[in-house]
C-alpha cells in the first residue's frame, strides 16, 4: 500500500525532475531518470525506441550496481543530460540479484528514480519468441515457459517496486508509444515531423515518401519563354500556375485531404511524414505545390520542413528562398 501511494504521487509529479536531496547537496541541474526493467520479450527494447523519440539518453544492459553512480553523474553533467533511462534486466545474470538491493539503498538516500516495467502474459511472450525464433536468457537450453516461470519468479521483487507497469499483451505498436507519451513525454506532446519535398519524375521517385503526388497534370510554365527559366516559387510563376481552375480545384481537394489525413497519421502514432510532389523535372509545379503544401501546414501548427530535391538539376536563373 506503502509503495502504490508513492507510485501515484510520482505519477502526479513526474514533471518535477530535480532527484531526492538534489537542494541539500546542491545539486545545480535537474534530471529524470527512469529505469525500464520486466519480462524478456515484454516490449522493453520497444518502450526504449520511443523513450529515445522523446530525448531520453537510453543506456541498456547496464549491471544494477552501476545505477547509483551513474545516477550521480548525470545529475551534475552540467544540464547536458536531463532525461535518463537506464534499462537492467535478466540479462545481467549475477548482477541483477542485487538490483532490488540497489533500488532499496537509493530510496533510503533519497535519489529520485522511475521503475517502468514492461510485462505480458506467458502466452504472449511465448507467441513472440516463436515469431522470432530467438532464446529466451533463462531457457537456452530448455523448454522456453519453464525460462520464463524462472524469470517471472525473480522478478516478483522488482515488479512489486515498480512506478508504472504496462502490460503489453494487448497493446499495438502504436498504443504502447501513446501510453509512453503519456507516462514520460513533454506536457505539449509530440509532434509529428512533416517533411515537403518537391522532385523531377525524371530524376526518380523519393524512396522514402509515404505520399506521393503527382502533379504533371497542372499548366506547365515551362512553355511560357518569360518563366521558363524561374522556379515555382518566383511569383510570376506561381500565380500563373494558381490562375487556372484546375488548379484551385485541386488546391481545395488537397487541403481538405491534408487537414483530414494529418491528424489519423498522428493518432496512429507516426513521428515523421513525407509528403513528395512531383512534376517533370521538379522546377516548377512541384515546387509551387510543395510550398503550398508547407505554408498550409505551417499555418495550421504542424512541424513542416520543405526541400526542393531537384530544382537545381534544372537551368534554373531566378528562385525566391523560402524561409523555413
């Protein structure tokens, strides 16, 4: 009872980061240190991935007696290292029979630390082995559910210690990330990196667009001598191409795909997006629509970047620079 009201009062207070003692001993920078620990294919290296999204220095496989100092350091790393997760687990073997030992000595001296343990239930952690074909640490040589009762038994003492336990039996990728958001992320949350890239058909497609548009079916400046030679974002050419009606058309269509797509894409727990126009040689329709595209989201608070991938593969001889 002792340890789950502490468990929630950690949880109300985990934005204050300053360790236990940290004003007596003057310690002159905040830190959080969580300790992510549980069952071997409970999702650790996962919760780990989106722990360092969120800019968690993340150290893995540390021996537990290690944790203290390493605590200390980081405390007085001159704010260089301010969110700290350390993760410990069976495969320190030796080692990790002294890890409730440790847990114990920094609660009597006061230094403040997160126990996150990732759990599941044996029939999925059995299910997930299988799929990967790895061993399990307690079991390389016997049947795998007779290593995970050994594992579970020695971590009975842990997991009673813990600040927050997930179970991930059930859990999709992305309902784990928003569970870790909500344990250890920023108050305003993440967001997700929108990167707009304009390129030439010609030059080859983007590998690594999840949207790709094309754009060739937009009037061409290129057969106008005076905006042969400007990019889409000169503003002779830009509104030549916005004139036409075929254009504001799509314009509208595309906003309102973007204003409705943006948001499923984050929910569903993406970090980064790239969204790719193309046009022939990437000088032109694809650069109007592509600042387009990054001025609309922009507007509306996405985190946006904008790049013209090939635009000065072209005979280029007037461009106006974005500020981005």
């Amino acid at each position: 009872m002792e340890r789950e009201n502490d468990r929630k009062a950690l949880e109300e207070e985990r934005n204050d980061t300053m360790p236990h003692g940290a004003a007596e001993k003057g310690a002159p920078h905040p830190y959080r240190l969580v300790i992510v620990t549980g069952m071997s294919g409970g999702g650790k290296t996962q919760a780990c991935r989106f722990l360092e999204d969120l800019g968690y220095f993340c150290v893995d496989n540390l021996p537990p007696v290690f944790i203290p100092k390493f605590a200390e350091l980081c405390a007085h790393s001159a704010g260089h290292i301010a969110n700290v997760v350390l993760v410990v687990d069976t495969r320190s073997r030796e080692f990790f029979d002294t890890f409730v030992h440790v847990l114990e000595d920094m609660d009597r001296d006061g230094q403040k630390y997160e126990l996150l343990f990732m759990d599941a239930t044996d029939a999925a952690i059995i299910r997930r082995y299988k799929e990967t074909r790895r061993r399990h640490p307690m079991a390389p040589s016997s049947r795998l559910s007779e290593g995970i009762a050994k594992e579970r038994a020695q971590l009975a003492p842990v997991r009673q210690k813990a600040t927050y336990i997930v179970d991930t039996s059930e859990l999709r990728k992305a309902e784990l990330k928003t569970k870790i958001i909500q344990l250890f992320g920023n108050p305003d949350g993440v967001k997700m990196n929108i990167n707009v890239l304009s390129f030439g058909f010609k030059f080859g497609v983007p590998m690594d667009a999840d949207m790709v548009l094309d754009v060739r079916f937009l009037p061409n400046p290129f057969y106008i001598d005076s905006l042969r030679h400007k990019s889409g974002a000169v503003p002779d050419v830009s509104e030549y191409i916005s004139k036409w009606p075929v254009t504001q058309e799509f314009l509208t269509k595309l906003d309102d795909m973007l204003t409705f797509l943006m948001p499923q894409y984050i929910k569903e727990g993406k970090n980064q997006f790239v969204i790719a126009c193309g046009c022939t040689g990437g000088m032109h329709r694809s650069v109007f629509v592509a600042k387009h595209i990054y001025d609309f989201l922009g507007a509306r608070g996405f985190q946006t970047t904008l790049e013209h991938r090939d635009l000065m593969k072209n005979d280029v001889r007037e461009h106006v620079r974005e500020e981005v």
